[in-house]
C-alpha cells in the first residue's frame, strides 16, 4: 500500500512539475508574445497617452502669451500647497494700473499629480505635460516658475 | 510590549519577521514566539507606515481629502476613492447621472481583477514559484494601460470626484477592454498549469491556516478572507450600492476555511468581475460623467457612513461633519486591520513556513493597515 501511495505522489508531482515546465519552454519558444518593454533603449519611441499626468505646465504661443488671469482657483484648489501665485502691478495703455501675474511658482517635490488644479482652472491656463522623468541633482531645480520670462496674458481672455 | 516577548517559557524563541522583509509586502513587524519550528504566537506590530491620513483629511476640503485616500490601499485606489465619493454625496443628496454610474462600476472592477492579479503573483512568489509573478504582470499591465489612458495614472488615480467622475472615458476604452478580456480569457488556463494544480503548491495550502465561520465573523473579517470560509459578506450584494443590485454576478462562497479557499474565492471572483464588465461594456448610457456641484462643497451638520466592498473586503467610509468646508472628523474602517488581527489566531500550531502562505492568502496591504 505504501509503495503505491508514494509511486502515485512521484507520478503527480513530476507531471504537476512538466505541465508548468510546458508553460515556461512555450514562452522560451514563442518570442511574440513576450510584452517586456526595454525602457531606457525606447526612449524615443515611447508615447504616452496624452492625459497621463506627469507634471504642471502653463502652454505659451507664439507670442509669449498665456491664458492665466491670477484667479488663484489653483491655488485654492490643491490640498498640498504646490502652486503660488505672485502679483505684481501692470500699467495698461490707458495708464491705469492692473493686477497681473509676476510669478506662478509650482513646487514639483509637493506635488502628487491629483488633476485638482486643472479641473479646477475656469481660463486652460495650466495643464498636465507627459513628462515623467523628473529626477535632478539638486532640490531647488524641482521648484519651477511655470510663466516664461517677460510674458503677458493672452488677448481676450478674461 | 517588548516586556511581554521578555516572559517567554525556557525552549522558546523569538523570531522578528519584518519590517523589511520580503514577504511581508511592506512595512510589517511580526514578533513570533517558536518552540522548535511550531509556531506558538505571532505578535503583529504596526505603525511603520503610519501618514495620519483621517487627520489630514480633516484639514482638506471635501474635493481634496479623496486623492489622499488612493495612498491607503493602493491596490484598490479606485475603490477608496469611489467609497469617499459616496459618502460625500450621500451628505449632499447628490444624484449621479447614470453614465458615471456604469464608469465607476466599470472600473472598480478592473481594478478588482488587477489587486488580485498582483497578489496572485506576489503570493505564488512567496511559496517560490518566481514565474507566476511575470504572469500576472502582464494581465495587470494591459488593465494599468487602460486606466493610464482614462485617468492619466497607474495606481495612484483620483479619478472619482463627488457628483461622477472627473474626466469622460477615453474613445479607446471600450476597445481597450474588450482586447484585455480576450487576452484574460486565452491565457487563464496558464493560472491553473502553473499554480493551482500544482501538487507542491496544493500540499502547502490544503488543511493550512483554518480559520472557521464563526472565528471570521467574531474577529470582524471581511472579503475573500471571510468568504473562504463560507461567511456571506459580499457588500455588492448584501448592501448594493451604485448598480450592483441590477448586475448579474455570484457571490463567490467557498466553505474549506483554509488557505486554499481563500486562494479559490479570489481566483474565482476575478471571473465574476470579468462576468461584470460584458455586461457593462457595451451597454455604457449616453450623458453627462458628472452631476453638477457646487464649487465650495458644504455637508450639512450630521454623521455619514458608507461602506463599500473592496478587492481586501469592506471598507467603511464615516464622516462627521458640522456644517463647514472640511469635514470634523473622518474613519476609514479599512479591511486590512481586521484581516491581519486573525493572523494570531489561524497560525498558532502551525509550522514557520507556513506562515508565509497564511500571510499571502490574508491579501495584506500594509498602508491600508496602518494608514
């Protein structure tokens, strides 16, 4: 009785052991359908989906203008302080003063990607990029100003 | 509490597991007392990965506080996310259009299938079978493509807001899904060649780590766990929420109690939820993804509780509220926390090593442990 038991267990734990074995020599034999990406290599060729949330950015055109009005509803809306807006005061053609935007500092170390400030922008002044690689030598580097220098408010935007 | 390892009997020793320890997935300090290799306690200590996260939420508005809650279980962020939604617009009597309904049902379950995936693979990993691992990662990739393309995240989504959902489906989505349940389909016999029939793997799960009905409902289990051991306690089912009580689907109910019914009960639900998704896919309605809210959300002064079934089991959502911007106070009642606290119990007798399968079919998630 013994001896059949335990020919039985060897039967069911080599053939239990060959039908994984099977699996593994079928992926050894079918390169097609192995999915590994070899990442740093593809670099050029990778696309992301174009609603993946990498960073913050402001979209200038052509004119160095953007579409931020400093309403702070991005400010406001994120839960961990990673968006400042800074005023300064702009003097119109007509010479009265204005309130515009100086700086629109966004700290990318606090951010986590929430969407929150985007959903909450009423103008599309700001927008999230694909960008992904975002490591740097030095801290101070991941603190942006998202404005460019010397860019004014897009014409018609209120 | 480390007195208590001090009053040990002659003959026995003290063994830490953790906190960095492969096996443990995380941050989790186990302190088991052995005689020779039997295992005669196993102290679980937390707070590794502890954020505070109900207390910052109190200081984040009622649109803020949901994106925190993806850090807790980070497997099932979807399903954090949508239970806080509900409760938020249970408090603001907020009827979501139908459309948003059948999105998040939609992808509450892909997310389902994808937490059981990763731990179908990290558990088989546990037990030494390295290569399951890369199986599962490849199911789970094509469901984190489709959630990278919809949400614009891979884990960490933020994707439910109160009143819907924050962005409409990708025009890809459906196509994407069907894709995804074809290549689910072709390849889930590999999931039995390779772990379920084997006789190794059979042998270290069968009649390991009992854990009876009564003992699941008197330590508060929930989810698969509880479900191994035959306990009805699917919340889809027992407290429908959202368009669960219109879906067909079975509460999967296995009655073994061991190691090896919690491992069935998971592989099985995969499929109920892939049964969930034909049924959804074709069938999204038209119309808007989100209700219309205020900008400022105020709940009115009073204690909201919602509770949801994640892939770990119940999480319970409450919320106190005096009438103001941010809520008073807020508990998450996580799945983890009891699944752990009848890890003591189901492994005394038991031999070292099987502890390790215990632990992988409880299906931790330390963050949603300690949160």
């Amino acid at each position: 009785m013994f001896i059949t038991k335990y020919i039985k267990d060897v039967y069911k734990g080599v053939r239990s052991l060959l039908v994984g074995m099977k699996r593994t020599l079928y992926y050894f034999t079918h390169h097609k359908e192995i999915i590994t990406q070899q990442y740093p290599d593809n670099r050029d060729t990778l696309v992301l989906p174009e609603r993946f949330k990498g960073e913050v950015v402001m979209p200038h055109n052509e004119n160095n203008e953007h579409r931020c009005t400093g309403c702070q509803a991005c400010e406001l809306a994120c839960p961990n302080g990673t968006i400042k807006v800074i005023f300064k005061n702009e003097l119109t053609p007509e010479g009265k003063k204005k309130k515009a935007i100086d700086k629109l500092v966004y700290h990318l170390e606090l951010c986590t990607m929430c969407n929150l400030c985007v959903e909450a922008c009423p103008s599309d002044a700001i927008k999230m990029a694909q960008t992904f690689e975002h490591s740097v030598f030095d801290r101070n580097e991941l603190t942006k100003i998202l404005n460019n220098p010397g860019s004014k408010i897009m014409e018609g935007v209120e | 509490m480390f007195e208590e390892v001090g009053t040990t009997t002659e003959g026995d020793i003290i063994v830490n597991v953790g906190p960095q320890h492969p096996a443990t997935h995380g941050v989790l300090h186990l302190v088991i007392t052995l005689n020779g290799e039997t295992i005669k306690k196993v102290e679980p200590h937390l707070g590794y990965i502890h954020r505070s996260i109900e207390k910052m939420c109190e200081s984040l508005s009622y649109r803020q506080f949901i994106y925190v809650t993806s850090r807790m279980d980070y497997l099932s962020s979807h399903i954090n996310n949508h239970a806080c939604a509900l409760c938020v617009e249970k408090g603001l009597q907020v009827e979501v259009p139908p459309r948003a309904q059948v999105i998040r049902v939609l992808m509450d379950e892909l997310t389902r299938i994808a937490s059981h995936e990763l731990w179908w693979g990290a558990m088989a990993m546990d037990l030494g079978a390295f290569t399951p691992f890369f199986h599962a990662f490849r199911e789970r990739e094509s469901i984190n493509d489709i959630m990278e393309e919809t949400c614009g995240a891979r884990l960490t989504m933020n994707y439910m807001v109160p009143g819907g959902v924050m962005q409409d489906l990708h025009p890809n989505f459906q196509k994407k899904v069907k894709e995804f349940m074809q290549l689910y389909k072709r390849k889930i016999h590999e999931y039995d060649e390779l772990v379920t029939g084997n006789v190794i793997f059979q042998n270290r799960m069968k009649n390991v780590g009992y854990l009876s009905a009564e003992d699941a409902v008197s330590y508060g289990c929930s989810g698969p766990t509880a479900r191994g051991s035959g306990v009805n306690c699917d919340i889809r089912k027992i407290y429908p929420y959202e368009i669960y009580d219109k879906l067909e689907f079975d509460e999967v109910l296995e009655t073994g109690g061991d190691s090896f019914a919690r491992y069935m009960v998971r592989i099985r639900e995969m499929q109920q939820s892939i049964r969930i998704i034909e049924q959804l896919i074709d069938n999204i309605p038209e119309g808007d993804f989100q209700a219309k809210t205020k900008a400022v959300l105020k709940l009115p002064k009073g204690e909201f509780y919602t509770r949801v079934e994640t892939a770990r089991g119940e999480l319970g959502v409450y919320i106190v509220s005096e009438g103001g911007t941010t809520p008073y106070r807020i508990k998450f009642r996580s799945p983890g926390f009891s699944n752990l606290s009848v890890l003591d119990h189901i492994a005394r007798g038991s031999k070292l090593g099987d502890l390790v399968a215990m632990m992988g079919t409880l299906d931790l998630v330390i963050p949603d442990i300690d949160r």
